[in-house]
C-alpha cells in the first residue's frame, strides 16, 4: 500500500524515511572525512561538491516528506505506549525535522557565502540568494557543526528508542517502519 493506514506507514513515507536517514547519516560521515582534506587530496573537490548535491536533494525529499506526513493518515500510536510517550516520540519528529531543515539551510549558507551558486551534480543550480557575505561562512559553519552533531545525536536515540520498542516493549513501533509483518496486538 502507498499511503498510510490508521495501523502502519505506507511504501512512500517509510521510502522516504529511509532516504532520509541513509543521506543524513552518509553527509555526515562525508562531512566528517572531509574536515582533514588536505588541498593535495583527490577529494578535496569532489567531497564538497558531492556533499552539497545530496544535501539539497535531501532538502526536496524532506519538502516532499513534510507535505505528504501533512496530507496523509497518521497511524496510530501503539496501544501499550504511555502518555509521555506519545508526548516525547511527538517532540523528537519535530526536533528532528527541524534540525535537518536548519542543517540544511546553514550549509546552504556555508556553499553560497561567496555569493556563488550550487549546483547539484550536474543537474541543476540552485543560486545563491545573497551575494557575498562577509563572515557568513564561518557563521554558518559552526552552525552547521553543533545542528549536524544534534541531529545525529536525537536520531540515534530515536533509534535506540525504536530498538526498545521493538525487543522490550515487542510492539509494532518499529515494525511498522520497516514494512513487516506486524506482531500480533497482545
């Protein structure tokens, strides 16, 4: 089934889950190894421009992702979950979105501080919306540090949560992500 039912997600938005965490988690290994390129190195080039390409194509997925969680069933929490649960598991998804979209736009600044483009492989150009700015860079590089390591960070104890769930708690939190067969309802 594409779209979401009141029990599980739908093919699209664990699809673009799971994009979403493959490309958060590979631009920051990626942002990671590029941090000691030295200018001699083949990836001194490459690494950036490749990070920036995903980066923006991982903004056009999160947009999509945001608009179809808007028009789309919601499923159900578990039945076994706690209030605070509910409460907490609703603060982290809009931590997280909003760490990504703020990681995003703060490396979108970095890549057009000199009032240059992006381009995005070979694709497309997304333009700079300031000419140069003075300082912009750096501003929005330690931005782009602490927002980067925070999402990591959350999206590792969303993680770690949806393990509990699945082998403590044995609901269907986690199931129901991944596309499986769901556990009976106990």
């Amino acid at each position: 089934m594409l779209t979401n039912s009141p029990s599980r997600y739908g093919f699209v938005s664990i699809t673009m889950h799971w994009l979403a965490a493959i490309a958060i988690y590979g631009l920051f290994g990626l942002g990671l190894y590029m941090t000691d390129l030295t200018y001699y190195d083949a990836w001194y080039n490459k690494g950036p421009d490749l990070h920036r390409s995903i980066g923006i194509l991982l903004f056009i997925i999160m947009v999509a992702r945001w608009i179809w969680k808007l028009s789309n069933t919601r499923p159900d929490p578990e039945p076994n979950l706690k209030r605070w649960e509910i409460t907490l598991s609703g603060w982290t998804h809009s931590a997280l979105y909003l760490l990504v979209f703020l990681a995003i736009i703060s490396g979108y600044l970095i890549s057009t501080a000199k009032g240059s483009s992006v381009a995005v492989f070979d694709w497309f150009k997304v333009p700079a919306l300031f000419n140069q700015v003075s300082g912009m860079e750096d501003i929005a590089g330690k931005f782009h540090y602490y927002l980067s390591w925070s999402l990591v960070l959350l999206s590792a104890l969303h993680f770690l949560a949806s393990i509990k769930h699945h082998l403590i708690d044995r609901d269907n939190t986690l199931t129901r992500m991944l596309g499986g067969k769901q556990r009976n309802k106990q």
